[in-house]
C-alpha cells in the first residue's frame, strides 16, 4: 500500500483471527494493516486494554470489494468450525 491511500476498516476481531486474514488477504496480493490499540499502550508504556481486546484491520479503499469477498469466506469458514 502507498502513504496516499485512504484506509477502510474491513474487520475486527481477535488478533489470532485477524493475522489469519491478514495473511489470506496477501496471499490473494491485497495489501493490509493490523491496528491493535492495546499492544501500541503497551509498547508505549502506557498499559493498555484488557487481554482479549481486538484488533483492526484496515485495506485500502480500492482493495475493499475484493477483499469484503474474502471476508465473507472467512467468517464463513468460522462458522461452519464452530458448528
């Protein structure tokens, strides 16, 4: 993703959910950046969420469709583990 690329929010979810699709999402050449607040207060000093807070992850606005898409058989895929 270039600097001058406006930012959609495409999921939010567990960080172990969300790098799974982080990583389906490059695999199918979609570029994509993992927000997650409580580790940025960690890191910073501040503290932070609680342990099972969640992470956000963003695509550019051109990539969403494609990768809405891919989102849809994501959560698809965890519905059908759970069942």
């Amino acid at each position: 993703m270039s600097n001058h690329e406006d930012l959609v929010l495409l999921y939010t979810g567990t960080e172990i959910n969300t790098n799974i699709l982080k990583e389906i999402l490059e695999d199918n050449k979609i570029g994509s950046l993992i927000r997650n607040d409580m580790k940025s207060g960690l890191s910073a000093g501040f503290g932070g969420g609680y342990p099972d807070s969640e992470a956000n992850l963003y695509v550019s606005d051109r990539n969403f469709e494609s990768a809405k898409v891919i989102l849809d058989e994501f959560l698809k895929s965890l519905e059908d583990n759970e069942s």
